[in-house]
C-alpha cells in the first residue's frame, strides 16, 4: 500500500489477507468450469512444441502487463510521469518526449476513469494476443490429428482456454500493481512460511475507485476514491470480478476464432482421392485431413484449384476483407488481424481504390497513433508481412494486390 500502516495493523491485514487469498486459490483449483489441464489432453511427443507456445505467449503477456502496470500506475499518480523510472528502479515506458504531454492529459483526470481505460486496454490486447497460439495450436492439432484424442479445432479452443485461465492466477496481481508500489516487509519478518502470501501482497486491499463509475456502479467521489476497503473477502472478490471482466474479451474472441474456424472447414472442398498406386492397399493411402494440413500457413488454408478457364472461376478473390479489416482472406487463406493490423491494411486498401497504393510509414503511424511503433513490429509474426503488406520503396508501403483486386474488393 502506499502508506505503510503500523505495525499492528499491518499484522491483521496479513493475517486477514492471507485467509482469504488462500481460499480464493482453493476456489480457483476447485472450479468445475475449470478446463482440462493442456498436460492432460497433448501427447508426449507434442508436449515440447506446446511449452515453446507457452513461453512466447508468456513473453507477449508478460509485455502486454508492464505497460499496463506503466501506464495505469503513472496516471494515477501524474507526478510521476516526468521520471525515467518508478517504483524505485522499473523502466519508465512513456516516451521521454511525450511525458509532459502525458502529464497534461492525465492530470486532473478520475481515478476511476484511468484505472478503467487500462484494464481495458489489457483486456482489449489480450483478446488480440490469443489468436496467435490459438493458429499454432490448430495448424499442430491438424498435422498431428491421428494421435490426439479430441478434434483438432476442440483440442485448439482447449489449449487456449487453459491458457487464458492461467491468468485468473495472474491478473489480481497485475490490478495491484496498476494502482500502488508494494510495501516491502523487514527482513526479520520474512519466514519460509509467510512468503509465499507476502509474495502475493495478501495485505494489499483495494481503493475505492476501482468500483466507481465508470469503473464499477458506485458514484464517484472524490473525497473517498483512495479509501481502502476493510475487508479482505470483498477484496478478493472484486479482484476475482476485475479478473473475470479484464478476461472476458480473451474469452470471446476465442469462441468467435473457433466458430469461424468451423465454419471455414465446412466450406473447404474435400481435396480429390488420389487413385491407389499399384500394388499398395487403398487402406495406406493418406488422410485427407493430414495430407492437407502439410501445407497450413497460419490457421487454415483452402486448397488451390487446378488451372482451366472453367475450373478458375471458382476461385476466391485475392483480398476479401471483413467491414472492419479485423477478417480478410488473402489468396484463399483466412486471416484473424489485430486492431493496428486492421487499421493499417484498411489505410493501404482504401490508398490502393483511391489510384495512389504506396503511403509513406509516417503517415500509416500517425493515422493510427502508433508514432512510436515500427511497421514490421506491428507485423510481427503475422504472414501477411511481406506477402500482403509490402515495401517497393524506402520509407512506403503498398497492398500486394493486383489492381482488378483493388478495384473488385470492398
């Protein structure tokens, strides 16, 4: 907290804490909507390619919190922002050309407001960074489709449901940090059996202006916004509310990643059985299902139609884009974007309708208010990279789409 209580005092909130964060996580192991542990459900052999998942989406997680933590924790205490760092040694992620800019925008602005337009934005960024292993898990779960014991597109939503609920552990920690710098314990007060609940800052309790409008239902005001509440259970649970709200949007979109996915798989024409080779059974040819995830680039991908003038009329348009750009298919293969991946495509498409395709990265950034972003990062593991979005000169960027498709989509 931010002011140390005495010592006293400090002992019944740690005490109290420490019940009921214990209960909280017993209620967590507990859940019966829990899913199955990914360990569970992934064969050995699968299991070193999953834990290297694992780790990136832990890294982009573990991104995603310091900058929420940054941004939430220095606008609510404004004075700060001008400091190249906080909480005594943490990087200060504002730029050090926008910190005075920062400090004007968020000085004089309500607790409540800037503690809901990060967790927001956590919650908003988090639901982007699941598509990502979600794409992985399937492109696996197909290739790998003999010897699993689930569907491949269920054993996917499975894989990232566990990975989403993974952080009901997690954020409670992160709401912590987004509003104060823990108090640190003597050290003749630390024991092996109380570091565990110090590590997880039992005594912390919650200030009022997370439940105020237009946070939470309580008016605002002013007087009482730093208050802290007294009871440690309803503590825990706004934690465990802030929790579930900040990781609904995951979990929303994971369900419209798998719905999507269903319904491109139904619309995929089976690929042609190849006549069996003389001398082979019919039973050794391969699955079709297999065959074709050899050749998956990201989530999915529609098998290519032989040439013939009858035959190419089938296919599908080189660059369909959802209203929004957040959904496009791209020379027959579907694409799940992030917000800027979106609004960038949407900038080159309607450049390229307009007669002018090659726009200057400056003027893509400031569109998009990412003046401190590069391109290729805003790109970064997406393969529409240098396939889709491309450069023909220094400084400029183009969609890699032929002009009938520019004019014939959207």
């Amino acid at each position: 907290m931010t002011v140390p209580p005495e010592d006293q005092e400090f002992q019944r909130l740690f005490q109290e804490g420490d019940v009921a964060h214990q209960r909280a996580r017993e209620a967590l192991k507990n859940n019966p909507h829990k899913p199955t542990p990914w360990e569970d459900i992934t064969p050995t052999q699968l299991k070193p390619a999953i834990k290297h998942l694992h780790r990136e989406f832990e890294t982009r997680k573990w991104q995603l919190s310091m900058m929420v933590e940054c941004g939430c924790y220095l606008g609510l205490h404004p004075q700060l922002i001008p400091q190249p760092k906080f909480k005594g040694g943490l990087e200060n992620l504002i730029p050090k050309r926008r910190r005075v800019e920062w400090q004007r925008k968020y000085t004089g602005v309500t607790e409540s407001i800037t503690f809901k337009f990060w967790s927001d934005e956590f919650s908003e960024s988090l639901a982007e960074l699941i598509v990502e292993p979600f794409n992985a898990f399937l492109k696996i779960g197909l290739a790998q489709k003999p010897v699993l014991s689930l569907p491949p597109i269920e054993w996917a939503k499975a894989l990232t449901d566990d990975l989403i609920y993974s952080l009901e552990w997690t954020v409670p920690h992160l709401v912590k940090d987004m509003c104060d710098e823990q108090q640190q314990m003597r050290t003749d007060e630390l024991t092996t059996e109380n570091f565990g609940a110090y590590c997880a800052w039992v005594y912390w309790r919650t200030p009022k202006f997370v439940h105020m409008q237009p946070s939470g239902n309580t008016p605002y005001y002013p007087a009482t916004a730093w208050e802290r509440e007294e009871d440690a259970e309803t503590t825990e649970r706004l934690l465990q509310s802030l929790t579930r709200r900040m990781l609904d949007s995951a979990r929303f979109k994971l369900s419209k990643l798998v719905g999507e996915t269903h319904v491109s798989m139904a619309s995929t024409p089976p690929l042609p059985t190849p006549p069996a080779e003389e001398g082979i059974p019919k039973d050794a040819a391969l699955d079709r299902n297999t065959a074709a995830a050899k050749n998956l680039p990201s989530a999915l991908k529609k098998p290519e139609f032989p040439g013939g003038p009858e035959e190419t009329e089938q296919l599908p348009r080189e660059f369909d884009p959802s209203d929004d750009y957040r959904h496009l298919v791209f020379r027959g293969t579907p694409y799940s974007l992030t917000r800027k991946q979106a609004q960038v495509v949407k900038l080159l498409h309607q450049a390229a309708k307009a007669g002018h395709p090659d726009v200057g990265k400056d003027r893509i950034l400031s569109s998009i208010e990412s003046e401190t972003s590069a391109m290729k990062s805003i790109f970064k593991k997406s393969r529409l990279w240098k396939t889709l979005v491309i450069s023909r000169s220094r400084g400029t960027y183009r969609l890699d789409i032929s002009e009938a498709g520019s004019e014939n989509t959207r």
